[in-house]
C-alpha cells in the first residue's frame, strides 16, 4: 500500500512538472515573439 501511494504521488508530480514545463515554454515562446 505505502508503495502504491508513492507511486501514484510521483505519477502527479511527474504530470504536474511536466505540465508546469510546458506551460513554461509556451508563456516564454510568446513573450519571445511579442518582443521580437
């Protein structure tokens, strides 16, 4: 069961991160061509 929840915590932060990541890119690639 303890190994059941960490697995599933890290599955939601991975996918978390990951999405962050790509929000990131996305807010820095439109700041990029609006100041271009």
């Amino acid at each position: 069961m303890v190994l059941r929840e960490s697995n599933f915590e890290t599955g939601a932060g991975l996918h978390e991160t990951v999405t962050w990541k790509v929000h990131e890119t996305v807010t820095w690639k439109v700041r990029w061509r609006g100041g271009e």
